[in-house]
C-alpha cells in the first residue's frame, strides 16, 4: 500500500467563548494511493468538516496534513490555490447546481479550473473539458447548456466531469448523490466506481447514508462527536461492527428493495448489499 494521504490529530473547532465546540476533535486519517474510503456518521458528526480540511478548502486549528510526503497543512485554505498541489486534490459537494456559475456554459466551467490550475489553453484545453465530460457520461449536445438547462442527475454528472478533468489523485466527495433519485444514484455510483479504476484516483466518500458508502468503498470510518469511533473493512464493520453507535447506525438503515433498480454489487465493490 502506498500511503497518498495523512492527517494526525486534526482538530477543528467552531465559534467562540462559551460557545466554541470541536467539530473535529483529535482525527487520524490515511488514505492510500487509489483507494475508496468511506467517512460515514450522523448528521453533525464533523464528516463534512474533515472533507472541507483534507481539500484543503477550510483552516484546521491543530495536526498535521501531509499529502504525498509533502507537509501540506501550513499552507492556509486562502493560499493553497497557488499551490502545485491544488489540482491533484479535488472535491465534488452535494450542490453540483449551485457550485456551477449560472451565467456560464457547462463546458466553460469545466475550462475554469483547468485554465486556473494547469494552464490549459486551446485545443488542449477543448480536449480535455470534452474528455472529462464523455467520461463523466455526458452526452455532446449537453457542454454548451447553461447549468438550470440540466436535471440533477446531469448536474451531478457535470460537477464530477469539473473535478476530474485536473486528474487528481484524491477526489473527496460531500454526499454526491444525496439529493439524487435512487435509480440516478445507481448511475452516478457506477460512474465514480469506474472513474476510480479506470484514474486510478483514491476517493473519500463523506455521506451518513452507508448503502451508498458500502457499494462503493472498501474501509470505513465511523464518526461520532468529531471523533473516529470505529475503522476497518467495510465488510466486517457492516457484518460485525465493534461500536454501539456503528450498530445504531446500521439499525437506522433503510433497505434498497431490488425493484428500485441499484445494483447488488459494483464491479470491485466490497460488500453485497442485502435487499429485503
Ligand atoms: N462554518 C461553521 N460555523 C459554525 N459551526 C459549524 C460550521 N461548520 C460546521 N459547524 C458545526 O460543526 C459540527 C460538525 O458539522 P459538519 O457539517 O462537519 O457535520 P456533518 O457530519 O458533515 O453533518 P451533515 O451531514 O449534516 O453535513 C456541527 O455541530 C456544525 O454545526
């Protein structure tokens, strides 16, 4: 295994006097070089907050950040877009409508951060706005709509094809299918699944719902209070998991009846999910 990503101690703590709490409090992660893992735990557990950190988009107050060896955590949010890094760690969000301007075609925002980031002009940069954008799974006739043009589904499709066009080695993903039907989310899991393989990207995928992160990841991370309260397999964390809170989530899991169409297994997928 080679090691992509390491965080040790982070800390991260939100407001101010009496008020001010530990949304991340004291969180080890590694993440090795093409793998999927999962961040999972309930609402406010701190997911999103780490996702935000390791993207290096959101100040930490304590621990140290190191990406390819390289100590990249004493670089503030605010000046980490000028650094070489930058391109190779991107994050996709829930949002992908409100992360697109509307004023701007769907292949013009993909430009954006190829023109910003890896100085991509002319034909280079038209071939590879095209190509992050069939490999997103985005038919032709769809680059030049403006983002209200497009269905959620087609969004989320054009937020991905935007963070993969830099070929990053780290993709982190805020619930990216969340606001998705489900039989739109078994087509965006698909496409991630294989975008990973195919890439070879190491992904992080942040979502309280664990159907999704179990299809798609490999090792979990279960969060309670900013804290990592259980890590291992997917497979024997979800069969046997060693935390009460673990199996209180797992308990609070909806079923995927067969009918709604997503699939049991994912090519390279860990785990089988069970339909009722
Ligand atoms: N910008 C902020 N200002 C103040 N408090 C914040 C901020 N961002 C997050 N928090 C607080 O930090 C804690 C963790 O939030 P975070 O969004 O990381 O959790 P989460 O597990 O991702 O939850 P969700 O799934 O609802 O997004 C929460 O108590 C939240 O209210």
């Amino acid at each position: 295994m080679t090691v992509l990503f390491q965080a040790r101690g982070l800390r991260k703590a939100f407001g101010n006097g009496e008020h001010r709490r530990y949304a991340v409090d004291g969180v080890d992660i590694t993440v090795a070089e093409g793998e999927a893992l999962a961040l999972a735990g309930e609402s406010g557990s701190g997911k999103s907050t780490i996702g935000l950190i390791m993207a290096r988009l959101l100040d930490h107050d304590e621990g140290e950040i190191l990406f390819d060896g390289q100590e990249i955590g004493k670089c503030s949010a605010r000046r980490a877009a000028q650094q070489p890094w930058r391109a190779q760690i991107q994050m996709v969000f829930q949002d992908a409508g409100g992360a697109f301007d509307p004023r701007l075609s769907i292949s013009d925002s993909v430009a954006l951060p190829l023109r910003r980031l890896s100085h991509s002009r002319g034909n280079a940069l038209t071939h590879a706005v095209e190509d992050a954008l069939d490999r997103a799974g985005l038919a032709g006739h769809l680059f030049r709509r403006k983002p209200h043009e497009l269905s959620g589904g087609q969004l989320a499709r054009a937020g991905i094809a935007r963070a993969i066009a830099l070929r990053p080695r780290l993709l982190i993903l805020d619930e990216p299918t969340a606001a998705l039907d489900v039989s739109v989310q078994a087509g965006i899991l698909h496409l991630l699944n294989e975008l990973r393989r195919d890439l070879n990207m190491a992904m992080v995928f942040v979502s309280h719902d664990l159907n999704v992160l179990r299809v798609l990841c490999s090792r979990v991370m279960v969060m309670e209070h900013g804290n990592i309260v259980e890590e291992g397999p997917v497979g024997r964390v979800f069969a046997s998991p060693a935390h009460p809170f673990t199996t209180r989530l797992l308990a609070a899991l909806p079923k995927w009846p067969r009918s709604e169409g997503l699939p049991h297994q994912l090519p390279g997928s860990a785990l089988i999910i069970h339909s009722q």
